[in-house]
C-alpha cells in the first residue's frame, strides 16, 4: 500500500471513506482518546476490508488527504448555508436555502467551481468534529456563553455557523450499554425456546389425552357390547335380570343421543330424528317383551339381594 497513484478519487471511494471516517469517529468502544497514527491506521483498514477497494489500494497519506478536502469543502458549505438561515429568507425550501449556499460558496477563491462533494453531503452534513480532518477527532462540550451561530475554532465568513458534534457517552457506559444489550438477547431467546417447548409439551398432552379418551370410549363400548349381546331368556335370577335389561335399556337411550347429536351436527333432517326416537322405542319394546311384569331394580339392589350368576369381563 505504499505505492501511490494519481488517479482521481471516484464517488463509490468517497463514500466509503466517509463512512470509515464516521464509523472510527463515533465508536465509544474504541475510545475518543485515540492517537492520529492508530486513528488513521483504523480507518485504513476499514477502507480496504471490502473487495472492491482492496484490489486498488489507497495510500494511508492519500486517505488522509482526501478526507481533509472533504472536510474543509462541507465545513464551508455549512457556514455558508448558516449565514444564509440567518437572513430568514421569506417562503425559502430547503433547496432554495442550498442553491444559494452554494452560489456563495463560489465567492470563495478555493470554490469558485462549485462544491464537488454532493455524493457525500448526506454523509456528512451532520458531521462537524471540533479539530481538522487529519489529527484525531475530539468532542467537547459547547460553551454555554458560545454564539449559536459561531463553533469553536472557527473564523470569520464562510467558517460562521458550525456547532460541535455532540459528545458520546464513555467508553464504560458504551461496554455496559452492550453487556446488558446482550443479555437482553439472551433473555428473549430463552424466553422463546421456553414458550416453544411448553407449546409443544401442551400439543404431545392434548394429543395424548385424545389418545386416552379414544381407548376409553373404545373400552366402555366393548363392555356396552357385553351386555347387549345378553340374553334375558338365559338369566334364571330374576333380579340380575332385571339389572341386565334395564342397562340394555339405558346404553340404547345412551346410543340413540349420540346418534342424534351426530346428526344435529351433520345437519340432517328431523326425520332422522324420529327414526331414532321409534327404534329406541321398538328396541325397549322389546326388551320388555322378553320377561314381562318384572320389577326395576339396581345393581346396588342386586348385590344385596345376594346375586352372583353374572360376573363381568
């Protein structure tokens, strides 16, 4: 990188070195206390850490002396742009207040082709540090008894008008400031990993609980079947058969609900409906039908009475 060339700079290495500029200016991690030769040794690295830049290096004296022209060309369009501000120019837009910046500029024997930077003006319209472009930037606090319209080290003319940069915080509060950053971060991952593996234990529970409720569906049918499958005609207790065939009862009311809620959900017609209140009948018709004139009794009744021809599954 020692090698110098006289290539003029393009707006693409302009805008890169502004930013490198800035980016070393304003770190507080770093510190504001940098010495000139490990400032520019940054900012040199910076510059060429992309590609594009890398293949064509730039010499760090070059660097240095492209920045102190762009520093010295918009610290002059500021001034000139203050003073103008100052006149209060009735019903004048912003861009009104910069055409006439720049006409006064001219004005100036260094300027009188214009200002060449306007690539870069975004970038540096806001910047303003307190010394020249080449020593390390330092940041002050304004004098309270300091003109508005006057910024430290400037002169008369075009230098009116330029403010101080305001001062970053210190480089413990900037470490402190990213430590609990980080644990912020920290923080709000774990939180959603956590949130995550709940929501899931809740699916693998719901799902097993589904689970659960099918096999007990399944085994209450498997015993509702036992009964039905009964016949009344074998039992020769007469109180176990009364049990048996009031449950018979009882699981065809039960099956004919879940037949008719099934059908209010499918939307079927009230006719269904009636069918199944007539098979309910008829089935408890014939349940009946099987040993007339016997006397309701429960299965807590049964036992008392002493029964046990009947065992369950």
């Amino acid at each position: 990188m020692s090698t110098s060339r006289s290539l003029a700079y393009n707006d693409n290495e302009d805008i890169q070195l502004c930013r490198c500029y800035i980016d070393v200016s304003q770190n507080p991690i770093i510190g504001r206390n940098q010495s000139k030769d490990k400032f520019w040794a940054r900012v040199n690295t910076e510059f060429h850490s992309s590609e594009i830049f890398a293949t064509n290096p730039r010499p760090r004296r070059s660097l240095e002396s492209r920045m102190s022209t762009i520093m010295k060309a918009t610290k002059k369009l500021r001034g000139c742009i203050r003073q103008i501000q100052n006149r209060n120019p009735s019903g004048a837009s912003e861009q009104d207040i910069m055409n006439d910046a720049k006409e006064m500029l001219k004005l100036d024997a260094s300027y009188k082709k214009g200002f060449k930077f306007d690539h870069v003006w975004h970038l540096m319209k806001d910047f303003e540090p307190t010394s020249n472009a080449t020593a390390t930037p330092q940041y002050q606090r304004q004098s309270p008894y300091q003109s508005p319209s006057t910024g430290a080290g400037s002169s008369s003319g075009t230098d009116v008008g330029i403010t101080l940069t305001q001062r970053p915080i210190g480089v413990r509060k900037a470490k402190s400031k990213l430590q609990s950053d980080k644990n912020l971060e920290a923080l709000v991952k774990a939180s959603k990993k956590m949130n995550k593996f709940m929501n899931k234990n809740y699916e693998v529970i719901m799902k097993r609980n589904e689970v659960q409720a099918e096999k007990n569906a399944i085994k209450q049918r498997l015993a509702d079947d036992k009964i039905m499958f009964t016949d009344l005609n074998s039992i020769t207790d007469l109180v176990f058969h009364e049990f048996i065939k009031n449950e018979q009862i009882q699981i065809l009311r039960k099956r004919s609900e879940e037949r008719r809620d099934h059908n209010i959900k499918d939307l079927n017609s009230a006719s269904q409906h009636q069918e199944s209140g007539e098979e309910l009948q008829g089935s408890e018709e014939g349940v009946q039908n099987q040993d007339g004139g016997s006397q309701n009794v429960t299965f807590n009744e049964y036992y008392a009475a002493g029964g046990n021809q009947w065992s369950p599954l």
